[in-house]
C-alpha cells in the first residue's frame, strides 16, 4: 500500500510542488543495462539529457541565470524532483531551488525538465515524460523572473522537451512522442497556453525496416528554427546513426536544408537531402551533443561516433567533432576523442573563438558516463582544436552533461553534475565560467541565498 490512515488521516505523502529544497542535490540515475564495463550510461544525471534543451537561461534584465534540473530529496535517495534555481549575478549567490513538479514515484531523469523565458519575463518549466504512461507538464511561473510559485498550464504526452521563444510569433516547441516508437514532432504557441497540433517531423524508413525512431537537438537563431537528428534502425534506439538538418523561418510552415532546398516533412527518405552525415555507410553509432550558431546564423553542430553502443574499449574511438555550415557547405572537424558515447558536452562560439567544454579526459571511473572536464578552444572557426585548460582533476567521482545556458554569461558559463556511475552516490551541481574556473553548488543550505564554492581541486572538496 502507498499509504494508509491513522486516526482519519492520511499518511500518503504529499508531492512536493513548490516547496523549496534546502540545496542543490542532483539526481543519479541507471538505465541497467550492464555489460563487461559497466551500465550503459548511469551515474549524476541532473543536467541530462542534451534532448532537455535549454536548461539554463540567462535574462539581462534582472542580470540572474535561471536553471533547471533533475534534483532529489536528500543524498543517495532517488526520487526525481523537477527543480528551477537562479544565479544572481550581482552578488554571485544561489537561491534556494524550488521544486516546479515532484514526480512522486519516478526516479528516472528521462522526466527531467527544461525552460524558456517568454518576452515578459514569466519562466516557462518544460517537465518531460516518457511514452503515454508518463505525460509531460507545462508549468508558468506566477511571476516574471520569479522562481518562489509555478502553475500547471497543460498536460499531454511530451518527452525530450526543447522549447524556444521567438520575440514576436511566441513559442516553437521540438519534442518526441512514442507514436509507434520514438518520432520527432514539433507544436507553436503564441501565448504558451493553446497549442497547435503536434506535426511529424520525421518517420525515416529502409527496405525492411517496421519501424522508424530518431532523436533530436533544436536551437534557434532570431526566427531561424534549426533541428538535427539521427535515425534509430528499425526504431532500435542502440543503432542511432546518421545526421540530419532541417531548418525554418516561418514556424514550421516550411522547412529547407542550409543551402534553401524545401524538404517536404515528415521526412521519410534515408537518403533525404537533409543528409548531413551518413554514419550508417561507415557503420558508426553517432550521438548528437549540442547545437549553436556562428555570428551570422550559421549552424555548428558538436557530435561523437562510435564503434557501437556499448561501453569499453571496444567501441573506440570516440571521435568528436564539429559539424559547420560556413554559407555555401558544410565541413567536419575533428575535435578529440573520449571513453563513452554518452560524454556529454556543449559548444560555444564566438567572432574569434570557439569552445567545447565536456568530459573528455577519462575520470576515476574510466569506462563509466562522463570524466573529467576539459576545456577545447579554436581560433579558426572549428578546423583546429587546442587544449587549453582542465576544469577537473583528481575527482572522486565522474562529471558529465555540461550544458550551456541561453545566452551564457560570466560566471554561469556552462554547468553540470557528477556522481559515481558504478553506484549510487549522492550528486554535486556545478558551474564555470568562461576561464574554466569551477564552482560547486551548495549541496545544503541554511538560509535563502547561499555563495556557491570555488573549486580548484574537485579532488579537495
């Protein structure tokens, strides 16, 4: 029984929607599949997946990065809390992080959530699914830049949110539904609250295949509205390869390659022309890790490939790269290499510099999720990569999903989360700012605003 009643009352616990927790407490998680060296993917994974997208947004207006995560109750408990926070950049302190929706008797991050901040200023939490059995949630803060009260606007089934806000047309919302298996959909909003139609992005089939599957990464520049995929053979998730792109100006009415070649959707051809990479040829896994834009509106994609979707050495090389359209064709450069598909990072880029922050130098736990945090920079617009700084050394635990916020601005640059992934073991946030100096988010606090910790040695903590 989840509950039961003494006295006449009810001793089911109440969920624990906008309450606040007294720290930042990241949730770990594993998906179970074990093999020769380990789990699938597994260890903290508050800022997974790179398919909850953005988590962080920073408004100018009150000068404060807010952000997202999947957080818990307290130490090495696994009972998945969707949580917001705010870094205010005035005092660089923390608030304490509110919970938007408590998923009660979830403990999978797959639930994780992800935000955007509409023209007013009202912080909109996008809480994942997974399939019909689990819907998703829309929450609405109560107030502009406020993170103390959400409201419930919607509820339907929505997995991997990833909303944007275009000033103007409103809300382009990209996400997954398990119609059959996993399918790419995307809806609009002007106000957040009537939605359209879910419609079908993609449903790429072979000869053969029964059923199709893909995952995505959107972004948006101005109006531009940009999404790459990969394709699941025969909706085996294990067998992601290949990577696509299509991109809009006009919400979803039409949708073009980079080069303007109209693409009817949902996309069904394995050899569309929105073909990008055709890693199924050279039979290669590839994992999509993050999407941004040069100066000029042109996309630059971070993905990894492999060998198979298993961990080890097996799979090697782990080859990341960066996908770029320079404005007349797209070009592939090497950028390192890693010891797990799901190292995850993010890419920045700027007039002069590019920079990739992941976990790409082995951690202690070396075929394990994640590892420790370096620092890659490129001078030439992603045809060569230096290193230049590692965030992490020595640490005690793997870190993994670095994430970039929306508009990522000094000292909240880029953020994450560790945890052992061989066993469960309660998971730190943290953050950097552009230089690759490291901060830890205050596991437990006692009064509303807390100072995050410099750290330079994880290993010291």
């Amino acid at each position: 029984m989840l509950g039961a009643l003494f006295c006449g009352i009810s001793l089911v616990a109440q969920p624990l929607n906008n309450k606040k927790i007294n720290g930042y407490r990241g949730i770990w998680f594993t998906l179970g599949q074990e093999s020769e060296y380990g789990y699938k993917y597994s260890g903290g994974l508050g800022t997974y997946t790179v398919k909850h997208n953005p988590l962080a947004v920073y408004a100018p207006e009150v000068d404060r990065t807010f952000f997202v995560y999947g957080g818990t109750t307290e130490a090495k408990e696994r009972h998945l809390l969707c949580m917001i926070g705010c870094y205010d950049h005035k005092t660089g302190m923390v608030q304490k992080p509110v919970v938007v929706f408590d998923k009660e008797q979830v403990k999978d991050p797959h639930d994780n959530p992800a935000l955007q901040i509409d023209e007013d200023g009202y912080l909109w939490v996008f809480v994942s699914g997974r399939g019909a059995k689990r819907p998703g949630h829309i929450y609405r803060s109560e107030n502009p830049y406020d993170i103390s009260k959400f409201h419930a606007v919607k509820t339907w089934m929505m997995t991997y949110p990833q909303p944007m806000y275009v000033p103007g047309e409103g809300f382009f919302l990209c996400f997954t539904q398990y119609t059959g298996v996993r399918k790419l959909y995307f809806s609009v909003s002007r106000d957040g609250q009537s939605w359209s139609t879910p419609e079908l992005l993609a449903d790429i089939k072979e000869p053969g295949d029964k059923y199709s599957g893909q995952y995505q990464v959107s972004a948006s520049f101005g109006n531009k509205i940009v999404t790459c995929f990969n394709r699941h053979k025969n909706g085996v998730v294990d067998t992601r390869t290949n990577m696509y792109y299509l991109q809009t100006t006009d919400m979803g009415k039409t949708w073009t390659t980079a080069d303007g070649i109209r693409v009817e959707t949902p996309v069904t051809d394995l050899h569309s022309p929105c073909l990008v990479v055709d890693a199924q040829s050279q039979k290669k896994n590839l994992y999509i890790k993050d999407v941004n834009f040069d100066e000029e509106g042109n996309p630059v994609v971070l993905y990894l490939t492999s060998g198979g979707h298993k961990p080890g050495p097996g799979n090697n090389p782990r080859q990341w790269y960066v996908g770029y359209w320079n404005g007349s064709e797209w070009n592939h450069y090497p950028v390192t290499t890693s010891t797990h598909n799901y190292d995850s990072g993010s890419i920045w880029t700027g007039h002069d510099c590019w920079t990739v922050i992941a976990p790409t130098d082995a951690g202690p736990q070396k075929w394990g999720t994640g590892g420790e945090i370096v620092m890659w920079q490129s001078k030439n617009k992603g045809k060569t990569w230096k290193r230049v700084k590692t965030l992490t050394s020595n640490s005690p635990y793997n870190h993994g999903y670095v994430r970039r916020p929306l508009n990522a601005t000094d000292p909240f640059y880029g953020f994450w989360a560790d945890g052992n992934p061989e066993r469960l073991t309660k998971s730190i946030l943290y953050f950097t700012d552009s230089k690759g100096n490291v901060y830890s988010l205050p596991y437990d606090m006692k009064e509303e605003w807390a100072a995050p910790k410099a750290l330079p040695d994880i290993g010291k903590r």
